[in-house]
C-alpha cells in the first residue's frame, strides 16, 4: 500500500499534507508512549518520574514515524507498529540522556527543557537510560513471531556496530583534523544506524522479506546521513528558541562535523546527495514523487530544527 498526497511539492498542499501526517502520528506516538508509561508497575517512583520527563518532553518522534510509516507501506496494520515504535523512541531517547552526560556531551538543553541530568542529577540520568534501552529490548520481545530478529536489528542499529560504535568514534575525532569520510563513518554509525533500523523495523513488523528490508534498511541510512547533515548546519545557524537544544558547541568544542570539514554550503550538498540516494530507495519501493516518503525527504532539506 502506497500512501498518496494530493500534490508533489511540499511547500503547497503536499507540504501540508505531509505536516498533517507528522502532527498525527506525533500525536499517535505520544499516546502510545503514555500507554506504555501507564502499563509500568513496580518502578520506583522517582525513576518513573525521571523515565517519563525524559521520554515525553517532545522532540520530532521521527523514528517511531519511520517505523509506522514503512509498516503500513508493507501492507501491515498500525497496530503491528506499536511495540517497534515505541521501543525505538526508548532506544533514541535513552541516547539522548546519556549524551547530555558532563561526561559526554555535557549539554543543558534538550527539547527546549533542562536536560535529565540537570533536573534528576547524573546518577538517576544514567539509570534513566539503562532502564529505557533495557525496556524496548523486553518490549520487541513481545511482538511475536517476529520477536527474535526484531531484538536483532534494533540491536545492531544501536550497539557497537550501530550507534554506541558512532559514539566512540566520535570521541577520538577532533573537528580541525578529522576527513570528511572519517565523519561520515561517525554518522553512518552514531545517527543513521537507528534510522535505518526503524525503517527496517517497521517493514519488518509487515512481514516484509529480506529484500524489501534490505532497501528499507538502506533507506533509512541515506536519510539519516542527510538528516545529520542538516543537523550539522543547523548548529551553526540555527538559535535555541528552535532547535530546543544549545547551537553553536560543535564549533567551539572542534568537533568532527560535516561543516568542519566541508563548509556549510558542502555539508548543504552533502545533504542533497543523501536525499536524492533516499529517493533512489524510496523508487525502489514502487513509491514516486507525490508520495508521502518522497515528502518526508524533502522535508528533511528544509527542517528549521
């Protein structure tokens, strides 16, 4: 099933089409999220008052919509994207509470609102992210059939190989002496990894074959490259008011960015060139431009935060 929009540009009826979608399914992830906070019982209740400031504080939730949209492109029911987008949303905001660490990222911010650790103290930020990524693993453990390899590419999206490998490599690279390929190896790993499984994920929830994963798989990298591309820029031009997160530290930490070692009008077209390898994918689909997927792209090349 193709999901259809009236227009192709996104700056017209298809752009608000697309924001329809994303403001619903915000709201459709929101309140799973809140059901799933609702079901825990036996948590202690300062860790459940951290857990849930943490995961509810807002944020553009694109990687739970990654997880529905490519389920319901397979032909699968939204409700078989459930456990995936919720347990993916876990893993994503757990690395978001560990990054914002002194001892990591050391940021203030997160979402517009002091980060975890600023608010619960570091030791309760930590338990914070161990009990959300120890949860979405015994979430995809009840999806069913489907279960085991679940558990194996949300693993591989954000393990050593995946996210927690990007983060390391991260930390050795200084931004004055890294390449741009080192720095795509950092994004392919620490962003896009995750990206790329919760498109698999959401195929994978359809009872997609191994090719159409494959594809969804690649999808997703080639976006989240893209998306970390404009992230990147967005640093350097963006204010907090919009990002909701403290601009300007990549620059005065030298890290390895795609601006440090490409410029802003590079890592603009480095953008670009990763949209148009999603779009490849996205044709290999059966989807065209005028589809929601191809508007999800394009929305990635004009995002403001």
């Amino acid at each position: 099933m193709t999901i259809r929009m009236s227009t192709r540009s996104t700056e017209s009826g298809g752009g608000a089409a697309l924001e329809a979608w994303l403001l619903e399914t915000g709201v459709w992830t929101e309140s799973h999220l809140c059901a799933w906070l609702d079901s825990r019982q036996g948590w202690p209740a300062s860790l459940q008052e951290a857990s849930t400031y943490a995961l509810t504080g807002g944020g553009k939730r694109l990687r739970p919509a990654l997880v529905r949209l490519f389920c319901e492109l397979g032909g699968g029911t939204e409700d078989l994207a459930v456990r995936p987008a919720v347990a993916v949303e876990l893993v994503h905001t757990y690395s978001l509470v560990h990054d914002d660490l002194p001892c990591m990222d050391d940021d203030d911010l997160r979402r517009g609102r002091p980060t975890c650790h600023k608010v619960y103290g570091e030791a309760m930020a930590v338990l914070v992210g161990d009990t959300l990524l120890t949860e979405a693993f015994g979430l995809l453990a009840e999806q069913g059939t489907e279960a085991a390899e679940m558990v194996r590419v949300m693993a591989q999206g954000s393990g050593a190989s995946g996210m927690v490998g990007g983060q390391v490599m991260d930390m050795t690279l200084v931004g004055s002496e890294a390449t741009a390929d080192e720095v795509r190896a950092v994004h392919r790993a620490k962003t896009a990894a995750l990206i790329g499984a919760a498109c698999e994920l959401g195929a994978l929830a359809a009872g997609a074959g191994e090719g159409r994963r494959g594809i969804a798989r690649s999808f997703g990298i080639a976006l989240g490259l893209g998306f970390q591309a404009i992230d990147d820029v967005l640093d350097v031009v963006g204010d907090a008011g919009t990002l909701g997160k403290t601009p300007g530290k990549d620059e005065a930490l030298d890290r390895a960015t795609s601006v440090a070692t490409l410029g802003l009008e590079g890592a603009r077209e480095e953008a670009r060139r990763r949209a148009e390898e999603a779009r490849s994918e996205a044709r290999s689909l059966g989807c065209e431009p005028g589809d929601l997927l191809f508007a999800v792209i394009d929305r990635l090349l004009t995002r403001e935060y």
